[in-house]
C-alpha cells in the first residue's frame, strides 16, 4: 500500500510539471491551430537561460525562473508572428506547418549547442533538505517545484475563469473561427495567448530540468511526446483537459513503474491509444461548451 501511495505521490510531481507545459501547448494549437513541434525546444532553449543567468551573472535562481518564464514569452511570440503568422497567411496548409515548426525544432535544438556545448548542465536552487508529509518524503526541490506548478495552474484557472479576458482565451482556444464569429477580437487574444503560453513554456522548462538533474541542448527529445501525449489525452485545444491529461499520464507512469519499471512511457501512451479510441476528440472534447464559451466571451469588451 505505502508502495502505491507513494507511486501516486510522485505521479502527482510529474503532473505538475507536465500540466504547465501540455496547457501551454493546446493553449497555441488551440488559437490558432498550429502543432508548433518547437515548443518544447523553447523549453530547453529556456532551461539553459536560467543556467546563464544563475551561473553567468549570479542573478538569484527564483529571479531567474520569472526571467527564463518572460524570455519563453519573447520566443513563442516571436515564432508566430515572425514564422508561423506569415505561412498561415499565405495560405500553407498544416502539413507545411508542421515541417516549418519541425525545422524550426532543429535549428533551435543546434544553436543551443553551438552556444553551449554538447556537454550536460545542472541548475542549482539551493535546496538539499527532505520534507516528510504522511508516508511520502520528498526533497524539497520537489515540493518547491509542486508549489510553482500548483501555483501557476490557480492563478491560470483564476484568470480563464473570472475574467472577461480569459473568457476570450478560452474561447479562441476552443475553436478560434466560432469565436470571431461571435465577436471575438482574436488579434489580440492571439497576441496575449501566444505570450501568456510561451511564459508557460519557459517556467516548465526551468522545472522540468531542475527535476532531471541534468539537462543538456537536446533534452527537448525527452519531453517532447509526453506533452503531446497529455495535450492530446485530454483534447487539443481543451485547457482543462490539457491538466487532466497530465494527471492521468503522471499517475499512469509512475503507478506503472511499481511492476514494470522500464515501460512507464509505454503506458502513458497505452491510455492514450485507450482513450482515444472511446472518445477520439479526448477526455474533455465538447464542442457545445466550446460555443457557449464563445458567445459569452462575444459579449464582452475587450
């Protein structure tokens, strides 16, 4: 039993890192329907922002983690209304804008190792202690981490929920056409998706690397299809269905790894393909909500 509770515990550590980067990523494709395949790339090319700044300048870690969070901001928007924007205007089908995001992967992945190195780096927070809460004991790098990713998801969920502008984002999110349709400026919710996304982008990346120890410019490979996996458990493009993937694919892991350690990915996906195959839009998929989201988000002023 403490064997499970602890599987379960851990499950909930992965799911508050990979919540924060699936919820980011269905929040672009969501907006405006482009698989930006980079994204984890922005993830590492984030991770290693933290390092210089911690390592390079001497700047405080957690000062540092907002920073690598705002620089996520700058490169995601710079991305799409850069790269992307300008393809899909001129009518590129997805195929080619995934190949473009595809490209884009690589020469970010090369360019952090022709700045840094092929060698591994590690981020320092200063935490070595251990924190016992019932039968599980974690470090207290994982409980800050937790923290930071619990955090975020309620300030998330505050402002989706509450706010006339997060109505607006989730609106986009859900079906961009339905929206503008039913008044939506999506111009500018595409601009506030596409910074508030990349600033999700580039937190998870700090955190993600700080839980692997050790990361290095190609660590984005690592992450990458259990993003996809999570984002697509839940539905694309559903924000809370993004977090609930994550959950799933956390618990399914770790509670996997209790008797076949070797094959925790192996069942992220096995429920994934499970999932899909009963409801093939995921867990959240719901096309009415999608609509009353976008007329009462109509209704607001920007």
């Amino acid at each position: 039993m403490n064997t499970i509770v602890e599987a379960c515990g851990f499950g909930l550590f992965d799911a508050a890192i990979l919540a924060l980067a699936a919820v980011g990523f269905t929040l672009q494709f969501g907006a405006s329907n482009v698989f930006n395949l980079a994204y984890v790339a922005v993830m590492t090319a984030c991770a290693f922002i933290a390092y210089w700044l911690t390592a390079t300048v001497g700047l405080d870690p957690w000062l540092a983690l907002i920073v690598a969070g705002f620089a996520g901001s700058v490169l995601s928007s710079a991305m799409y209304f850069g790269l992307y924007g300008p393809f899909v205007r001129r009518g590129a089908g997805p195929f080619v804008v995934v190949m473009v995001s595809l490209s884009l992967l690589l020469i970010l992945t090369y360019v952090l190792e022709i700045l840094f190195g092929a060698g591994y780096f590690s981020l320092n927070f200063g935490l070595s202690g251990r924190v016992a809460i019932g039968a599980l004991v974690w470090s207290q790098l994982e409980v800050v981490i937790m923290c930071v990713g619990a955090s975020c998801v309620l300030l998330l969920h505050l402002f989706l929920r509450y706010t006339r502008v997060g109505k607006m984002v989730r609106a986009t999110a859900g079906d961009a056409d339905l929206a503008r349709n039913c008044g939506v400026d999506t111009r500018k919710v595409m601009m506030l998706v596409w910074l508030l996304s990349g600033f999700l982008c580039g937190i998870s990346g700090v955190l993600y690397a700080l839980d692997t120890t050790v990361f290095s410019f190609d660590s984005s490979g690592d992450f990458l299809l259990l993003v996809f996996a999570a984002a697509a458990l839940g539905g694309v493009g559903e924000v809370y269905g993004a977090l609930l993937g994550a959950l799933c694919i956390g618990l399914a892991t770790e509670l996997t790894a209790i008797v076949l350690p070797g094959l925790k990915e192996v069942a992220a996906f096995g429920l994934l393909l499970v999932v899909l195959l009963v409801r093939p839009g995921g867990l959240l998929s719901t096309g009415r909500a999608v609509e009353e989201e976008a007329q009462e988000a109509g209704a607001a002023t920007w």
